[in-house]
C-alpha cells in the first residue's frame, strides 16, 4: 500500500462526535462564544471612553473566537483522533534499538569504572 493510499484510508476513518460527547461539545463552544461576545463589547465599550489600550482587545477577542470555532470544528468531526490501526512510522525502528543499546552500554561501563573506584 502506498503512503497516499495509508492516509487516504486514516482520513475516511475519521469519526464524527455524537451523544453526550457532541452535547458537552456545544456547550462548551457556546460559553466560550459568549465570553468572547461579552468581552468583545465590554472592550469596545472601554475603547470608546478613551482607554487607547482597550483597542487591543477589541481584535483579540474575535480572533479567539475564531480559533474556538476552528478547535470546534476539527474535534466534532474527529480531525484530533488517530484511526485504531497501527501505521508503520508508530512502529520503533532498528536503530532506536541500537542507540538505546549503546545507551545502556556506556551506563554498564560508568558503573563498572565508579564501582571500581570505591573499592581503593
């Protein structure tokens, strides 16, 4: 199987949220949006009564609006969730096996060379 056709399997595997699960979803989606609204005009208002830095957040706030509404998106339809099987790049390689082994092995002649020292 190909690297195209290994992805294009992970992405029609892709869930979307139902159930309590999609309900928590909204709601969270909904208190998040209604700070972001009542921040947004609070800000607007202190900008408009001459708080230069006020101004600043007037853009802040829908823009993390925005993003609420992006991480919304992708978590209901299960953009943040791996398919159940395995792919190969999950897999360790050889040569993480060699480096740890290497590893031990100096750790094993540290030991030997300290052990020998406290003996004199």
């Amino acid at each position: 199987m190909t690297p195209k056709e290994v992805e294009q399997r992970q992405v029609d595997q892709r869930v979307r949220l139902t159930g309590t699960d999609a309900v928590r979803l909204h709601l969270t989606l909904a208190a998040g949006l209604s700070l972001c609204i009542s921040a947004f005009c609070l800000e607007i208002i202190r900008a408009l009564d001459g708080h230069a830095f006020s101004w600043l957040y007037v853009f802040e706030w829908p823009l993390f609006a925005g993003f609420g509404l992006y991480m919304w998106w992708n978590l209901l339809n299960g953009y943040d969730r791996r398919p159940q099987g395995t792919s190969s790049s999950d897999l360790p390689t050889k040569e993480s096996d060699v480096e740890l082994e290497a590893w031990q092995s100096y750790l094993r002649n540290l030991q030997n060379n300290n052990s020998g020292d406290d003996e004199k």
